[in-house]
C-alpha cells in the first residue's frame, strides 16, 4: 500500500469543487496564487468522471459520492477536501492506496449543533412549537402549553466530546445541574468542567433532560431503549441531535405513550427523509429535518476550514484535519508496515479490559522494532483502543490528538531486550486503580499472536469472536465451561489458559465461531468459582 504523499508547490494546480460552498469558503482559494478554480455542481457520475481526471484536488460537500472508481479515474488528484465532519461519501481506503490525503473540517459545526441542541430542549420545555401552530389555528389557549423552567433541572448528557462539551457549558450558563456519562470522562476532567461523572444507568436515572452526542456505531445503536426508559424519572424529556439511530424510535413512542417521558425533541432519525412515523403524530414531539448544521455560520466555517487545508497542503505545510493515513516513507514502511494490524489489533482487544475511565496509556517496543520510527504503530495502538467508544472516524492521524484532547497521557518506550522474542509489542493501559496490558509478536508463516494478557502467557490468535474468563484453577471448570458453551450451540474453535499459580488465579481465552449474547455471559457468571467473563470481537 502506496501511503507516502508528494506535496508540491502551488503552482498551476486545478482544483475541481463538485458541491455548492460557501463564497467565503472559495476565497483562501481565490486568494491563492497559481489555483485554477472549476465550480462544477450538479454533475452525473459520468460527468464527474470525466472532470475529476486533470484535478489536482477535489472539494465535496455530502451530495457528491468519491468512489473508488472516481479516484481511480484521477490521474493527478493528490487532495481530497470534505467541507463538513463525516466523510461517508468518500473511499478512504482507495484514496489511501492512491496516496491521497483526505481532509475535513471537524470543529466547524460544533457550536451550531451544540445552540441547535440548546434550543431544541427550550422548545421542548415551553412548547414552543406546537403553542405557535395552535395561534396560527386561531386559537388562544395559554393553560394548554404550561412548560417547565430549565433552571435547577439536571441534564443528563450521554457522550461528552466536543458537542456534548459545549451543551454542557451553555447548560451550566441556564443554571441547570450536569451530570455526564463518557467511556473517557474522569473524575478530574468533569471536576474542571463543574459537572458531575456518572455510569449510564446513573446519568439516565438522575436527569429531568437528556441529550445523546455519541457516534452512532454497533456499541450505540439502540443505547437509549426501553430497558433504559425504565430506568428514568417520570416526566423525563428528551433531545437527539447527534445520530439517528442511538435512540429506539419504537420504544421512545411506547415511553411517551405510557407517559413516562414526557417529551421529545429530535433533529435526527434512523431514515431520512424522516415521514410518516407514528412519532411525529404524537403532540408531545416536536422535530427538526437534520438542521444541526445548518446555520451560514457553520456552512462558511467548514468551507473555510477545507480550503484553508487545501492551500495549506499545496504550499508545502502540514495540513491540520487530515482524515486517512499520513506520509511516510517507504523505508520506514517496508518495516513496520507489516506490524499495523498486530498494533490495532492489540488496542482494540485491551479497550474491552478496562471498567473505568482510561487516563495513560505506555505502549512498549521491544526487539528489532526499537531500531525504528514507530510512531504510526502508536497511532494504530490508539486507534484501536478509541475506536470502541469514538466510533469509526477515528483513524491513524488523528487518534493521538484525539487522545489528548479527552485527558489520556501517552508514551512511547523502547528496548532490545523482547524475552526471547525478535519483536514484541506492549500496549498497557491505566484507568483510575486498574492497569492491564497485552503483548503480541508476529511469527513467522504464522502471523499475529497475542503472547500474553496482564501476567498470563497465551498463544491466542487476535481475531475474531473471543472470551476472555477469569476464574479459580481448580479441576472441572474448564469442562464447565464447555459444557455450557455447548448447552447454548456456541462451538469452541481453540481454547487457551494461563495461570498464575497452581490452585490460584486464571485465565480462559477461548475463540468461537459467533458472537455470544449478554444473556451467555450471565449464564457463565453464575458458574462456580468464575470470577468476570468478557467478550471481544475483533
């Protein structure tokens, strides 16, 4: 895979922009000396196919979809520049293997969805929407939209990145109570910002108002649902202007219904164009058609921000929101390249170790890889760790910045002595009184190995569904164990244990053909002398 990126001067370079933007986001373009400028909107997929072929870089917004075929078709395209946060629409790992950078715009819809969030829960609370239709029926009945004061209410929000941040500090300006739940939230960081840490359960239960503001992924999908409803104050209202999907559509309307929440207010929805669902009969929901970035502000901000990169990259000079993999050099590649998976692949098994919050993370460099640069085998070990909880935008550039900004410390260590091993990775990660590590290697013919867990020596390959079984060593729990895998059709494709001691502590690391329910995991909870159960899916 080609990563390595030639910046070259910007001179004569034709930049192909295929969406509408904003006139001030053309003009650090405009500005540029040596830019032909193409503003080619509205075209068919033929047609794109055919502009893209001399552009030197290429800006979209979200209607323009950049295939592999698209960025195939380019013979000289070096940028790609994303006016807006997601890049859905763009073939990261075909851009990468052409050795085109991908740049977005990250921070430049934050606080038109953070007001959008804000205004949302106002309108929600006075009812503020449906008070309006029912004046324009002529109607004049103020007894029926008696709303609630924010003041003194608590707000639960569940994510707390940089929209979830910012509601929070504008909240606090409104003189309400803030308790937050995040994966990377400490007790140190809320205490900063003046506002309390919770679990999930904590949050929902303790909250009058709750916003979601995580990513929508597997581990999100369907976070806010009937079990959780149950869990809430009567009376509780709700607002979703982060991702469709993150709330239970179904379950919201039976919560409203049942009068368990007594309001919602959403912006986003699982399909959109959102018509037609029963949700919007309810007179207690009000809604928005996607409108948290919408704002000329925002739109301006993005555009700005791209163009900005675009100039940036032509010129010679890093880039600041770069999405795909960086530059590297072939020399560097051609060596550590091989180790990119076995890094992820070590971050993504140890995030699924720790309960709490992680504050440091030290990952170890041992053997013939202490020789090199290994600095983008730590943005991969970080990457798999934050992409858990961040969800998929989290990538080998940005990963590190990611990991400051939510307060984890990261080092970097190195050594020629590997115990035995000619190359040995070490990821270790701390969360609050906890500290858990993995190692794994790379053999020969045989690709990746995870060698050991925390003090336990395995031989476990990093793939796939596992379990990862604390228990006591005594006689018969192994067969326990598989009997009850058995008893629930779940097949054991290979099994490791690891002990500390004869009759103390140890580990199972048993592989499986498909994904075991929470439901299994309490059924071997209940196993005598099984002390914690975890399953990870690589």
């Amino acid at each position: 895979m080609n990563t390595t990126i030639e910046k070259t001067a910007l001179k004569n370079a034709v930049i192909l922009i295929s969406d509408p933007l904003s006139e001030e986001g053309l003009q650090p373009l405009r500005e540029a000396e040596g830019v032909e400028l193409k503003i080619r909107t509205g075209m068919t997929p033929e047609e794109l196919l055919a502009a893209v072929k001399d552009a030197d870089a290429l800006l979209v917004r979200s209607q323009t979809q950049v295939t592999r075929e698209v960025i195939e078709a380019a013979d000289n395209l070096k940028i790609i520049g994303r006016a807006g946060v997601g890049v859905d629409n763009i073939d990261l790992e075909a851009a990468t293997e052409r050795g085109i950078i991908v740049v977005n715009a990250p921070d430049g819809n934050t606080n038109s969805a953070a007001e959008h969030t804000i205004a949302m829960m106002t309108a929600l609370a006075r009812n503020i929407p449906q008070a309006f239709v029912s004046l324009k029926e002529g109607k004049w009945d103020r007894k029926k939209f008696v709303g609630v004061e924010l003041k003194e209410k608590t707000l639960g929000i569940v994510g707390l990145g940089r929209i979830g941040a910012e509601v929070a500090r504008r909240a606090k300006g409104q003189r309400m109570s803030v308790i937050a739940y995040d994966p990377f939230l400490t007790e140190e960081r809320a205490k900063e910002m003046g506002i309390a840490v919770g679990t999930l359960d904590e949050v929902v239960a303790a909250a009058d108002f709750i916003t979601v503001h995580t990513p929508l992924m597997k581990e999100t999908r369907h976070l806010i649902n009937a079990d959780r409803f149950a869990k809430m104050k009567d009376g509780v209202r709700i607002i979703n202007c982060a991702r469709g999907g993150i709330i239970n559509e179904d379950d919201l309307y039976d919560a409203i219904e049942s009068g368990k929440v007594a309001g919602a207010a959403l912006d986003v929805f699982e399909t959109e164009p959102f018509v037609g669902h029963r949700l919007l009969d309810l007179p207690q929901v009000i809604a928005t058609p996607h409108l948290g970035a919408s704002t000329i502000e925002a739109q301006e901000s993005v555009a700005i921000d791209v163009g900005r990169d675009v100039v940036r990259f032509f010129g010679g000079n890093p880039v600041r929101n770069p999405v795909n993999m960086p530059s590297v050099s072939r020399e560097v590649l051609a060596k550590i390249g091989p180790f990119f998976d076995l890094a992820e692949d070590l971050g993504a098994f140890i995030s699924h170790l720790a309960d709490k919050p992680l504050t440091e993370v030290n990952i170890r460099y041992a053997g013939d890889l202490a020789e090199f640069d290994v600095r983008p085998l730590t943005r991969n070990a970080l990457k798999g760790i934050l992409k858990r909880n961040l969800g998929t935008h989290v990538n080998d550039v940005n990963a590190k910045f990611l990991a400051d900004s939510i307060g984890i410390g990261v080092s970097e260590h190195k050594t020629t002595q590997s115990k035995g091993f000619q190359h040995l990775i070490t990821v270790e990660v701390k969360a609050g009184d906890e500290t858990h590590s993995v190692s794994g290697t790379l053999l020969n013919g045989l690709g990746e190995r995870i060698v050991k867990v925390d003090d336990y020596v395995v031989d476990v390959v990093p793939a796939g569904h596992l379990l990862l079984i604390k228990h006591k060593d005594q006689p018969g729990a192994i067969g326990r164990v598989g009997t009850l895998l058995a008893e629930e059709n779940i097949n054991i494709a290979t099994m490791q244990v690891g002990r500390s001691a004869a009759g103390g502590d140890a580990i199972m690391m048993i592989t499986v053909d498909n994904e075991v329910k929470p439901e299994e995991v309490s059924r071997l909870l209940e196993i005598e002398d099984i002390h914690a159960v975890r399953t990870i899916d690589l």
